[in-house]
C-alpha cells in the first residue's frame, strides 16, 4: 500500500510540473498546423490595394488534463493570451468546440480555460475548441479563429473484464500434461499506450493442481497426468486478470470455466459374477428367452459397447446370445427344442469384448471377459411324439372293408411312458370312411373307396395319453386310393355323323376318340372293332389309328335317303389294363345332300318334297307372309270381339240400379235445390215401378199402390213404413237390390260364431246345436260338433 501511494503522488506531481511550465512560459509568437502564422488584411472588390500580412501571437499550445478530477475547485486547464492583448479590458476571448461552455468555461477577460465537470477519458479522450479575440468596441476580431485540442489523459479506472462470465471447455480424459483445454480473454478499458493501466496478467485461482494458466495469453493447460473420468469428470476453474502488469494496486477481474473430461475406451468390460445359473422347461420353443448377463463397463456412449458371445460350452448349439443394444446386457435365448430325457444340464463360456477398443490403452489388457454359464433343464408332462411328422399310406380302391391299410405310431417321451391310445379325428373324415384300433394305431376301412370319386384323403389322427387326456398330440396321414381297372372305355363326346349321298369308297367321314375315368400307370391305350355281328359292314368300316383314335370308312359308292336316312353302327372299345374292361358305343350315321365340295345341305327326308330349285331365301319369305297373315287374322277377330261387348241395359231407368250416379259433388248442406226433401214427404210423387228390360217375367203383374200418406208425415215413419211394405209385398221382384238403413240394428240372439274367444269361457262349449242349423253349418257342426275335434 505505501508504494502505490507513493507511485500516485509522483505522477500527480509530474502532471502539476509540465503545466506550471505551461502556464507561466513567456508570451511569444507560436504557430501550429491548425491555425496560420500571420493575419490576412481582406481586400474589397473596388479596393485596388494590395494584401499585407500581419503577424499574430497567440500563445498556446496542446492542453493536458487528467480524468476524474476530485478536487474541490474547479480543474485549471491553461490559458489563452494574444499579443493584442494590451492588458485594458478592451478584448473578449470566446470558446467554441466540444463540450464549449459546459464541460469547458473560459475567462471572457483574461482567456483562463477551467473543466467544469469531472472527465472520463474512457467516453472521450479528445476534445477540439476553436479560440477568437473580439475587440469589445468593434466587435471585430483582432485575431482569426483557430483550433487547439485538449487532450485527457488516463489513470487506471477500469478493472479487466473477460469476454465471457463462464466458459465451458472439454478434454479427453487421460490427456498428456500441457494439453490445452480453452483460451480465456480480458479486456481493459483503460489506455494502452500509456503506463501499465491495461497491461492485463492471467492467474489461476481455483482448480490446481489440475490445471494452469500462461499469464500472458490466459490459455488453460493440463496440469496433472493420466486424469480418469471415472474418478472425477467435472471441474470448475477460477481464472483472474489483473491490469499494472500484475503489479500491487492493479485492478481485478475473474471468470469460472467449467471444464468436463470426455470419456476414452480405458476400461475393459468385467462380469461381476465369474458363474451364472438358469433354467429351462423342456417344453420351452425355440426364441424363447431364459435371462440377462452384464458385464459393467465404466465408460460410456460407443466405448461402453458389448458385444456377447459363446466362445465354447456343450450346448453352444442348443443355446445363443444376443446383446440388447439399449442396456447392453447379453439375452440368453432357446435355440433348439430341448429334452430333458436327452440331457438336462448344459455348461456354457460365454464371452464379452469391446466393439471399438481404443490403440493407445491395448496394453492396459485384453479388452474382454468371461464367465461361466449353467442351465438345467426341467422336466414336464410331454404330449405323445409320432415316430414321424406325417404319414403316406397307398392303398387300391378295391380293397375290401375291414382290411387294415396302416398303421401310425406316438409314444410318451417322459420317463413315466404312459399308454397311448389313439381316434380320428372326424372333422377331417366326415363319411367315416376310415377308423382305427386305439390300442395299437392301426388304421383300416369302413366304407368302399372309389379312386375316380376321391383319388386323395387327407385325415388326422389324435393319440391321447390315457392316464392324462389333456396331454394329447395330432398328426396328419396321407391315404392316396391307387387305381384299379374298374372302369370301360367310352366314346369321349356324342358324335353327329353324317355320310354324303355322293360319297365315294374309302372316304373318311369321322374320326372317335375315347376316354376312361380309369388310370393307369402306363398310361390309356384304347382299342376299336365292330361288333362281331357287323364285323364285315357292307357300307362301313374301322380303322384304328393306334393313337386312341379310329376312323370310319365308307366301304361302297352312293348312298339313298329316300332308302335308308340313317345308319347306326355299333363299335366296341377295348382298354390295355387288366382286367381288360370294354364298352360298345353306338355311332349314328345320318345320310346328307351334299355339294360338290362334301359340305352338307340337308339331312332331313322331308327336304326331298320341296322343288328343286327352291332356294333357302324363298322358304324364309314364305314362312314370314304366312306369319303376316296369321297376325291380321288375330287383329281382326280382337277388333270383332271388341265390337259386341256392348251392356245389356243403358238406360239409367234399369230397375236394378238403386245406386244413381251424379257425377257432382254438390252444394252441401246450405243447398237447398239439388233435393227436394218434400218428395219423401209426398208418396204420391215417386216413379211409378218399371219393368225389367233384361229379363221376361213368366207372370206379368201390376206392382200395388200403397194408400197414400199425410203430406205431413215424419221421414223416420215414412221409411220405417216403406220397408214393411217391401218385406211383406208377395210381389217385390226377385233381383239383388240394394236398401240402406240408417241404423246398425240391435245384436244377434246368436252372439258370435267366432273360435277366437272360446279361451276366455270357464269349461268346453257344447256346439251341438250347429248341427240343427241345416246344411250350410254343415261344416262347423263338424269342425266343433265332434268329442275329438280339439285332438284332431
């Protein structure tokens, strides 16, 4: 502390020095390259004298001034004099430039220039004014303007400051010593190019003694070797930059870098257990998983991977080992079907490597490990096992029932070997054409084979455990029915064959083929003759062709439809299997008018009634005006028809009619002129009866007059009255009429003859009565009349 105080107050009284000698140096002439060393006398356009150059003498120079002035007066910068300046207050100095009037007062009087306010040479360190002499009376210059700069000089005010508040840096763990891990930078505001104020010195103040710092540069290097991740993987370091070159009394500035180590592939994996134990049912398929190893590894990411494997071990093909890539654990898993009969312990070495071991540490060790692995098999309750995975068993279709065609057979494979018993399973043999002997798996017939209906059965068969029938196992047999000769030989279509009037001997008119249902391992060879009957035909003959086909020959020239239209010739067809099986098939033979060229014309008998010349053309104009004629005849008897539906009866007058139509709706009921009601009043206005036009009495005679009524008289009565004349008139017509009544009437003495409600009563009917009833009840009466009606 005494030397820093020391220091300041010499340089504070170096400063007082250089501007005492300033202030108090004797007036002389001075020029400077901002102002001109003399004065120019301006001459005026009608001014014909010459310019004279007067000298001047101002007397200044640069001013020096130190920021952040605290003293209690105002700081004195300088003062500006001219040699104008006679000493009688006749001349008036004016500032003018940056910070003119505020930061920078001058005496108008004598040019002493004061700093107003406390300066920052970190915000400006330069200010430029422009001084003038005015002469008070005039008003005139008495010396140009000119400049003069007034320059701040520093003191250390500014503490470093780094470029950033934290760092963050890596390194690869186990680096040398002196590796780099950052650069850190500080700033200093203070003025380079004076002293020491911004001379910044780099020094570490936490994290050693892992890590240094150069002081000039602030780059930060490894300070201790071989440093290990898995020991410690994150550090925080201080670094400080101080300004006076590190000196006592310089300022300060600190920052924190974080610095992490990156991990390298220096460790090998290691099992944590050198032995590992698991089980296995016997019934365990293959892929399933029986359990996870590990092997831990310290590092991380890509250098953490393992992969797993089976280096030796008696069940290497029995079992595998994948790695789960997400937790890098070894996944032991079923690779074969096991048996616990067979073998039940398995020993297995199994075997973990680095996938990306790193060069630079392979002689810290092999970069894998090993352990032992053991699994049991368990023994459990096993289905039967068929000596086979399927079974094909041939047999000929005329094989009798009963004979056995095979045999499957399916063990217990524990050690208990329980008895078997075997079924078919009838889903797969629904006509049960085959069974089976539970005791022994033989499979024999039921039902007669036929190869050419089913030539394939494809059926399952089921073996059980008897003293544990969930324990059960299928399997599939195959019965292929072998062919036997059991089928003849047949015409292979229907052959229409025809022979042409002017046929010549010798000609070809039909080739035959045959098929059979039949199949035999050397394949068809068919066989044709003629009947031993028609073994020499004297109009036809057969040639076979040796290749299943036979040709039918004319044996004469010319044939007659007129004598014999049609021929049939019966042929018979032999096969080559044994038992040699043939059939006769009959071939018809038509005879046909043919042209030049053999193509047929006509092969019906009838065709010789029809000229000659009669083209097909003319037949087909006929036959369409017969059909022309036959429409008109129907048309014109409809027409006829339609004609005499006339009514027996058009006059509106038909005593029949009771019914009459208007064919208008009416007024309603406010019209009073479409009925005159007084017609029913009055009996005396009603038609006079009419005779029927349709039909011929066979006693003509004279409907009665009934007396007349009141004029009066209510309609009610009046209609009550007219239909007791008409029920009791011996007279009234014999024709359907139709009467309307205005009322329902009351109920029948009868009640309902409906079956509908007879479960409503307490006890059974009697419907005797219905058979008193007459005929027309006939049918109820026997319908619900009888004891055993219900029954029936």
């Amino acid at each position: 502390l005494p030397e820093e105080l020391t220091y300041s107050f010499l340089t504070v009284f170096l400063w007082t020095c250089i501007f005492h000698m300033i202030h108090v140096m004797p007036s002389q002439k001075r020029t400077n390259k901002h102002s001109s060393s003399g004065r120019l006398t301006e001459l005026s356009e009608n001014d014909g004298k010459t310019l004279h150059r007067t000298k001047r003498g101002w007397m200044w120079n640069q001013f020096f001034l130190l920021e952040e002035y605290t003293g209690p007066d105002t700081q004195y910068v300088g003062k500006l004099h001219t040699d104008q300046d006679k000493g009688d207050g006749n001349l008036k100095y004016i500032l003018t430039g940056d910070g003119a009037g505020s930061l920078f007062i001058i005496d108008e009087n004598t040019g002493d220039i004061h700093a107003a306010k406390k300066l920052d040479r970190e915000e400006k360190s330069l200010y430029v004014l422009r001084a003038k002499a005015i002469d008070r009376k005039t008003g005139r210059q008495v010396e140009p303007e000119s400049e003069f700069i007034i320059k701040i000089h520093d003191i250390n005010d500014n503490e470093p400051k780094f470029t950033k508040d934290i760092y963050t840096a890596s390194i690869p763990e186990m680096s040398r010593v002196g590796t780099s891990v950052i650069q850190v930078t500080a700033t200093d505001a203070d003025d380079a190019n004076y002293g020491n104020s911004a001379k910044v010195v780099y020094s570490i103040l936490q994290g050693q003694p892992y890590f240094s710092v150069d002081p000039e540069t602030g780059v930060i290097k490894t300070a201790l070797p071989d440093m290990s991740r898995e020991n410690r993987e994150q550090y925080q370091v201080v670094i400080q930059a101080k300004d006076m070159g590190g000196q006592m009394g310089g300022l300060s500035g600190t920052t924190t870098v974080n610095i992490t180590l990156t991990d390298v592939n220096d460790n090998p994996p290691r099992f944590p257990q050198s032995t590992y134990q698991f089980s296995s049912p016997e019934s365990a398929p293959p892929g399933t998983r029986l359990g996870r190893i590990k092997a831990n590894d310290p590092d991380v990411g890509e250098n953490a991977e393992i992969q797993y494997s089976i280096s030796n071990g008696d069940g290497s093909d029995m079992f595998d080992i994948v790695t789960d890539k997400d937790t890098q654990e070894g996944i032991i898993i079923v690779k074969k079907q096991l048996d616990f009969e067979s073998k039940m312990l398995y020993t297995l070495r199994v075997e973990a490597t680095n996938m990306h071991p790193d060069p630079r540490f392979l002689q810290l060790g092999p970069f894998k490990d090993t352990a032992l692995l053991k699994i049991s098999v368990e023994d459990i309750d096993e289905p039967p096992v068929f000596s086979r995975p399927w079974y094909l068993i041939e047999v000929d279709e005329d094989v009798k029932e009963g004979s056995i065609i095979g045999q499957v057979v399916a063990q217990d494979p524990d050690r208990t070997k329980n008895a078997i018993k075997y079924s078919v399973d009838r889903h797969t043999d629904l006509d049960r054409v085959f069974n089976i002997y539970s005791g022994n798996g033989s499979l024999f017939i039921s039902k007669p084979l036929d190869r050419e209906e089913t030539p394939w059965h494809n059926i399952t068969i089921i073996a059980t455990e008897i003293n544990n029938p969930k324990q059960s196992s299928q399997i599939p047999v195959f019965i292929r029915i072998l062919d036997i000769n059991d089928h003849a030989p047949e015409f292979s279509k229907y052959y229409e064959t025809f022979v042409c009037e002017n046929a010549k001997a010798g000609q070809l008119i039909q080739t035959v083929s045959a098929v059979d249902k039949d199949e035999p391992p050397r394949g068809h060879r068919f066989f044709f003759e003629l009947v031993p009957e028609f073994a020499v035909h004297p109009n036809f003959s057969i040639v076979d062709n040796k290749d299943n086909t036979a040709g039918i020959m004319t044996r004469r020239n010319g044939y007659s439809r007129s004598k014999i239209s049609t021929y049939l010739l019966p042929i018979i067809i032999f096969d080559n299997d044994y038992p040699i099986q043939s059939s006769t098939g009959t071939l018809t033979i038509r005879v046909c008018a043919c042209d030049s060229w053999g193509n047929m014309q006509s092969c019906n008998a009838e065709a010789l009634l029809f000229p000659a010349g009669l083209s097909t053309g003319a037949l087909v104009a006929i036959l369409l005006c017969i059909i022309i004629l036959l429409v008109l005849v129907v048309l014109f008897t409809a027409l006829k028809r339609q004609r005499k539906k006339e009514p027996l009866i058009i006059s509106k007058d038909d005593v029949r009619d009771n019914i009459v139509t208007y064919n208008d709706e009416g007024g309603g009921e406010e019209d009073t002129q479409a009925f005159d009601i007084g017609t029913l009043r009055n009996p005396e206005a009603r038609e006079e009866s009419k005779m029927r036009r349709d039909v011929i009495p066979e006693t003509i005679f004279q409907i009665r007059r009934t007396a007349p009524l009141w004029e009066n008289i209510d309609v009610q009565d009046f209609i009550h009255r007219r239909l007791k004349e008409n029920d009791l008139d011996p007279a009234a017509p014999p024709y359907d009429s139709l009467a309307t009544y205005a009322y329902e009437g009351n109920d029948s003495i009868a009640n309902s003859l409906s079956s509908l409600e007879s479960l409503t009563t307490d006890g059974n009917q009697d419907y005797d009565y219905l058979s008193d009833w007459g005929p027309r009840f006939k049918k109820l009466a026997d319908m619900y009349g009888g004891e055993d009606s219900d029954r029936d």
